[in-house]
C-alpha cells in the first residue's frame, strides 16, 4: 500500500532587512533632486525673507541690523521720506518707460531674426548676446565712455533710459524668440488663405499666440531695470534711483521704510508672475477645449457613441 505523508507547511521564506544606512541612501538617492533644488530656492529666498521681517523691527538706532522688537508704525510712515519717494518714482518711471520701448524694438527684432534671411543675420544673433555675457560695470563705464564722447550736454535721466533699453533689449529678444521658434506657422497660412492681409494675420492671430513670451519678456525687463545699480551709477549724473538712494543710504543707515518698499515691490513682482502664469494656464485649457468644440459643431450635435457590441441589427 501505498502511504501518502502529509508533512507541516513550508517555513516562510527568510527575508534579509537592509540596514538603516542603505534605507538612508536608497531615499536620499529617490529625492535628492527635491531637496538640492529645496535647498537653492531657500538659499535664493532666505535674504529676501530678512528683508521682510526686518521691515518690522524698531531698531534702537539708526541701522537696521539687529532685532529689537516688532512694530508696525515703519509701515504706517512708508511714504513719509520725500528723498525715498522721489528716487522710488524714478525708478518707476524709468523702468516702465525702459520696458516699454525694449519690449517693442526687441519684438520687432525677434520677429526679424526668426521670420526672415538676410545678410548679416548670423552676426546679429551673435551681437544680441554680447550685452548679456558683458560684465555691468564694462558696459556702464563704456557707455559713459560714448556719452562723453558724443559730448552729452549732461548725465541724467535720459541718459539713463537710453542705457536701460540698450541692455533690456537683448533679454527681450532671447526670450520672445523662443517662443517664435515653436511657433505654428501653418496657422497664419490658413488665416491667409480665408482672405485676411498682413497685418490682420499679425494683429489677429499671431500677436495673440505670441503674447505670453511677450509679457514675460516685458516683466524680465522691467525687474532688470527696476534693480540696476552698475550701469546706473556710471550714466546717473544728478537723478537719484531707489538702488542709488539704498546705497548713499547705506552709508549713514539705512531707514526702515525701505525694507517696507522694497517689500511692496515684491509682493507686487509675485502678484503680476501670478496672474501671467494663471492667463497662461487659462489659454492652454481654451486651446486644448476648443477643437472638441469646432468638432461639435461642424457635426450640428453631440457626438453620438457607436452602439454596443450585440445590439440590435448586430
């Protein structure tokens, strides 16, 4: 006879626990890319973040270096310094005046240098970059040089925009042709093609389309000029700016009521990024919407689905 021995269930696998080093490392080498870039954010955040909380000291002296106590009467007073609100609009206006005319020839030139072939080209792509590789304090002592030359009555406010709309262009060019590069071409043809003319197609269909390289390359420009220090202090003569006034300043300490601006302006940076970031993330969604909807109704109705496997007539 033949006996069957039924034996107990097999003992379960032993399974090797690595040590706590390895589960370290293992983690470490899964978000090592996470905290690297945590790390240079808040490298990059951190001395804005002081500026911040010292905007609400009340320091016992006139520098604004150690915390005292907080307080809110710096922030009650923040336009109170008629020399801070004079260098403040300076600089307002000279950056909005900058962006302006930097943002319309640097379009223009993005626009030339993608769309078309003509001599030269090559060499103006490169001279393009050469403001933006150039040190500051070359170009500010080299344009004073030319100012000097050209025999300039004198330093001042228009000296200052010409030198800022001479170094924002290049930025404005880099960054609206960029987004010229992936453009569609095809979609100005088919304009083309139901009859409208040049400057339709420009204004109707591949402004539009161009639009968000355009205002980030317009904010670009306006916080390059808004903070320029180097090339202002060679080509400033007698006009004051805020970063000028924050260095003279300096010297003797500096008030409270600038950590306030210079947080005012911040905020305001960090508002205008948002809203042009969510206008992008608005666009992208009507984009990808809209062929649904050309389909409906070029059909007049609802896409009807096909019937089921089985169905009647099947």
């Amino acid at each position: 006879m033949l006996r069957v021995e039924v034996g107990t269930a097999a003992a379960p696998a032993y399974v090797r626990r690595d040590s706590l080093l390895r589960r370290v490392w293992a983690w470490l080498r899964e978000h090592g890319i996470n905290i690297y870039a945590g790390l240079a954010i808040a490298y990059l955040l951190i001395p804005i973040a002081v500026i911040i909380l010292f905007s609400f000291n009340n320091p016992a002296g006139k520098y604004n270096f150690t915390w005292e106590s907080f307080t809110l009467d710096h922030w009650k007073t923040v336009f109170s310094l008629p020399d801070l609100n004079s260098a403040l609009l300076t600089s307002l206006k000279l950056a909005a005046l900058a962006t302006i005319i930097s943002t319309a020839i640097g379009t223009l030139m993005a626009i030339a240098l993608v769309r078309h072939r003509f001599f030269g080209r090559r060499t103006a792509n490169f001279l393009i970059v050469v403001p933006m590789a150039t040190p500051e304090i070359v170009m500010g002592a080299s344009l004073l040089s030319f100012f000097l030359i050209l025999g300039t009555p004198s330093l001042g406010f228009s000296t200052l925009l010409i030198a800022h709309v001479m170094f924002c262009i290049s930025f404005v060019v880099v960054v609206v042709r960029s987004r010229l590069i992936g453009f569609d071409r095809s979609l100005e043809e088919a304009a083309q093609d139901l009859g409208a003319n040049a400057l339709d197609t420009f204004r109707l269909v591949t402004l539009p389309l161009i639009m968000p390289g355009i205002v980030a390359a317009a904010l670009l420009a306006f916080a390059l000029s808004i903070d320029d220090f180097v090339v202002t202090n060679f080509n400033s003569g007698t006009t004051v700016t805020f970063p000028l006034y924050i260095f003279g300043a300096a010297q003797r300490g500096i008030p409270v009521e600038v950590n306030a601006v210079a947080t005012i302006l911040f905020c305001s940076t960090l508002i205008a990024m948002g809203f042009t970031v969510l206008q992008q993330r608005r666009a992208e969604r009507m984009a990808s919407v809209r062929p649904q909807q050309e389909g409906e109704d070029l059909l007049g109705t609802t896409p009807v689905p096909p019937p089921a496997p089985g169905g009647a007539g099947g």
